[in-house]
C-alpha cells in the first residue's frame, strides 16, 4: 500500500487552538477551528462501535431488519442477505473512513481534493438537504415514543392528541409539545460539542441492547418457546427462486447505510487511528447488526401469539404491555435511541456541510442550528405520512448519495493514490493543488450529472421499479467509472494533486 503524506499542519506559526492547528497559510474562506485538521485524535474502536449501535438502535433499525424477514424467505437465507450485506457496508465504510481518518478532516474538507476547494460545497449542500430533511423524520418519530408516555400518565391530554380537533399545519397540540421538546433536547446535546456527543453515544447504544434483551425474555416467556420463529410470514421463495429476493435484500442493507457511510469520515476523523477505525466497524456492523436483528425478529414473532397479532413497531410493542414502568422505559429507551441516530447521522454531518459553505461565518453550532431549524419548517410529518412526497424528494436526493460515494473513493484511492495534501485543503488560490480551475474541478462536477441521473430514473420512471433497490450501486459505479475516465484526460491536474 502506498504511504499517505498527510501534510499533517505543523512547525512554526500555526495557530494553535485546543485540538487543531490553523496555518496562517489557511485561507479564512476554507477553515474555521471546527474544519481545521485535528491534532488530537481520541476516539477508540469501542467509541466508533458505540457509534455504530445509536445508528443501528432505532425504531427505523428495528422495522428496517424486521422487514428482511417478512420477505418470503427462510431465516437462513435472511440471515446469509444481512450478513452480505452488512460486510459490504463495513468494506465501504473502512474505504471512506481512510482519507479522513489519515487527513484529520471531515466529509465536505476531504471533498474538496476531488471536488475542488469550492466546488465541495455541492456534495456538501446536497448530503445538508437529505440529513435536515431526515433530522426532521427522526424528531417526529421520538416525538411519537414520548406522546405515548404522556398519555400513558396524563389521559385526560388525549383530546389534545387530536389533529382535528387541537392542532396546527397537520399535527396535534401534544404532537407540537412531544417535538418541540425533543427537538430542544437534541439542540442542547449538540450544542456542547462532539465530546458531548461521544458520551451520549457510548452509552446510548448499549442501554437499547439491555432493554431489547429484556423486552425479548419478556415475550418469550409470555409466548412459549414453541412460538418463537426466525421467519415472520409465509415461505414464498424456495431453491433458485430465492436469489433474486436474497440480492434485493443485500441491496436495501446497503441503502439503509448509504446516508452515514457517506459521511462516515464526519466520525472516522477522531479515530486514534485507522486499524482502531476498522476495529469499531467490525464489531459496530456486521456483529452488532446481525444480534440487534436477530433480536427483532425474536420480539416481533413474539407478538403474534401474546397480542394476537404481528406488530413490527417497537415503540407500540411497549406500549401495549400491562406494566407503566415496562412502557414508560421502554418508550423512553427507544426514544433515545432515535436521538442518538438523529444525531449521529443528520445534525452532525449538515453541520460539517453548513458550515463548510461559508466557514467565516457560520460554525458548527450554526450549521446544525441550520439544519434544526429547517426541519421544522419542512413540517417532517407531513413529509413522513406522505410515501409520494418522500419518493419524488428524498429519494431523488438520495439518488445523489451513490455517486458522490463513487467520486470520492475513485479520487482517493485511485487518481492520488492514498496520498492527500491537507495543507492545499485549505489554500484558496492557483498555487493550491486543488484550485482546479477556479476552485472548482469540473471532471467531478461533470461526473456527478450522469451518474445521479440515472438511479433518479430509476426511482421515478415506471417500469423501473425492480432497479429502485440498486440505485445506490448504480450511482457508485457509475460516479467511480465517470470521474476515473474524465480524470485521465487531465494529467496536467493530476500531477500537481499528488
């Protein structure tokens, strides 16, 4: 492998700040001490896990791994998708973590040696867009967990709970109380910084296992160890007849990651180093993924015979059981768990990219303050009742992410090859090595075009259907391919990026 000069800041007149360095050669356009390399890089393979859990330990996690297994398939087949699928997540995320890991730096930095020093703020603004628009869904989704504990306690709010009697631009009084709390208490562990974030995480992912673990010994033992199944639903598919459904569910494994691994070097830039990076995605991906799903599967089968029906919403599975303590820990457990996700995938990373579009003068507060705000001027649940409005918005953006994850593993290790020049991240001018052409390199920008518009064809033309799943495959192929082919006709500009 080749060795990676990092052009790691350092010697004399480097501003100095309590983790980064900033080099007065550092155009004040390109940094911030939020954007600067790190000079402290602390965070361990059990932190990166801890990581990997708040993101896996949600109600979306839970439904998404439950629906493998109402598929028409056998619990090995399901068992095999997931296990293939989740490899290839952790293969994917120890490529995007390098760059960022080695370098110090976040996504919408790393972007700029392949975008340009300006030209980055476009992958930066279109991964903003998708987390506000998520961020706000997540809120929405704990607010519905905390709502539940206030009737549980509080009866009498349930005329408030009703949109059509009590509620403003589609939700109820008590659904506007339920977010806008949660939305605050997002706020203020955000607002104290990533150390703040990375205690919230360690723990938070670990304390949804110890309430699954018992949530699960609860139903088994209310349901009989004879109505415990690894299969939810009917064998449809058997032999060969399988495969297709097996590929289509590696597919939306995949899919379900594509969000964080993009901008998994948000997080992989705190890493101690890469082998502790690696280390936490072995055993926060393919491990925790397959015990976290094979422990929704075991509580959702277990709902038939003690509720007399299949219900793959954790936080209704809780609210149905006769103990208020069991509810009120349950709802209250799931909802963190929402947080730490929310957090970890969708106010982190649009503060990374606000931030990165004008680092003079918005910081990283600002940028997730950014992103905060808007989510609730989207009004997130109507976005969230409506499967349309999410398909022609969401998954149109999230056509993007495919190519963008193309275009920045292509550049690193194939057109540089491993080798990043950070100094030149942060130099607004010819004599930088990724000015390109006015700050912008135009074989990504060109890149980009065709490789999302053909899973955005995919999503919303009819007939395409079958290839909705793959989109993200696509778009990395595609994006890899393109920017690879248009980088050769330019040596010129390769030479000087390496």
């Amino acid at each position: 492998m080749a060795t990676i000069p990092t052009g790691a800041p350092s010697g004399a007149g480097a501003a100095e700040h309590a983790d980064v360095i900033i080099k007065p050669t550092y155009d004040e356009n390109l940094v911030n001490p939020d954007l600067a390399p790190l000079r402290k890089q602390s965070w361990g393979a059990y932190n990166i896990f801890a990581f990997w859990m708040s993101d896996v330990h949600s109600v979306g996690g839970y439904v998404t791994a439950g629906s493998l297994f109402s598929l028409g398939l056998v619990s090995w087949q399901v068992l095999l998708a997931l296990l293939i699928g989740i490899v290839i997540v952790q293969v994917f995320c120890n490529l995007v973590a390098k760059p960022s890991q080695v370098s110090g730096t976040p996504y919408p930095v790393i972007c700029r040696a392949s975008f340009g020093v300006k030209g980055a703020n476009i992958p930066a603004i279109i991964r903003g867009l998708i987390a506000v628009a998520w961020y706000g869904i997540q809120t929405y989704l704990a607010s519905s967990a905390l709502m539940i504990v206030a009737l549980r306690f509080f009866p009498d709010l349930a005329p408030y709970a009703d949109v059509a009697r009590h509620g403003f631009v589609g939700l109820s009084t008590l659904g506007w109380a339920s977010f806008m709390l949660l939305w605050v208490l997002q706020a203020l562990v955000f607002w104290r910084g990533m150390e703040a974030i990375r205690v919230f995480i360690d723990w938070a992912g670990p304390a949804v296992y110890v309430v699954m673990i018992a949530l699960a010994v609860y139903l088994v033992a209310k349901a009989g160890l004879d109505n415990v199944s690894l299969t939810l639903g009917e064998v449809k598919y058997t032999g060969w007849a399988a495969v297709p459904v097996m590929i289509n569910a590696v597919a939306l494994v995949v899919s379900y990651f594509s969000g964080p691994m993009l901008n998994f070097g948000d997080f992989s830039r705190y890493g101690q180093s890469f082998a502790a990076v690696k280390r936490g995605n072995f055993w926060g991906l393919p491990v925790n993924f397959l015990g976290f799903s094979i422990l929704t599967v075991v509580t959702t089968s277990c709902t038939l015979p003690v509720f007399g029906h299949m219900i793959t919403d954790p936080v209704e599975t809780v609210s149905r059981i006769d103990s208020t303590f069991a509810v009120v820990l349950g709802a209250f457990t799931f909802m963190t768990a929402t947080i730490g996700i929310n957090i970890v995938a969708n106010f982190v990373s649009p503060a990374f990219d606000f931030s990165n579009v004008a680092p003079k003068t918005i910081s990283w507060r600002m940028g997730g303050m950014i992103a905060a705000v808007g989510s609730i001027f989207i009004t997130p649940w109507n976005l969230y009742n409506n499967p349309a409005v999410i398909h022609y918005t969401l998954d149109v953006l999230g056509a993007f992410i495919g190519p963008l994850f193309g275009i920045l593993i292509a550049d690193f290790y194939g057109v540089k090859k491993q080798r990043v020049i950070v100094d030149d991240l942060y130099v607004m001018g010819p004599t930088g090595a990724y000015w390109y052409e006015n700050g912008y390199n135009m074989a990504a920008v060109m890149a980009v075009v065709p490789s999302a518009l053909v899973p955005v064809l995919c999503a919303v033309v009819p007939g395409l259907e079958g290839l909705a799943n793959f989109t993200w495959f696509i778009g990395c192929g595609l994006g890899y391919v393109t920017y690879s082919l248009l980088m050769k006709r330019q040596p010129r500009l390769v030479a000087r990026a390496v």
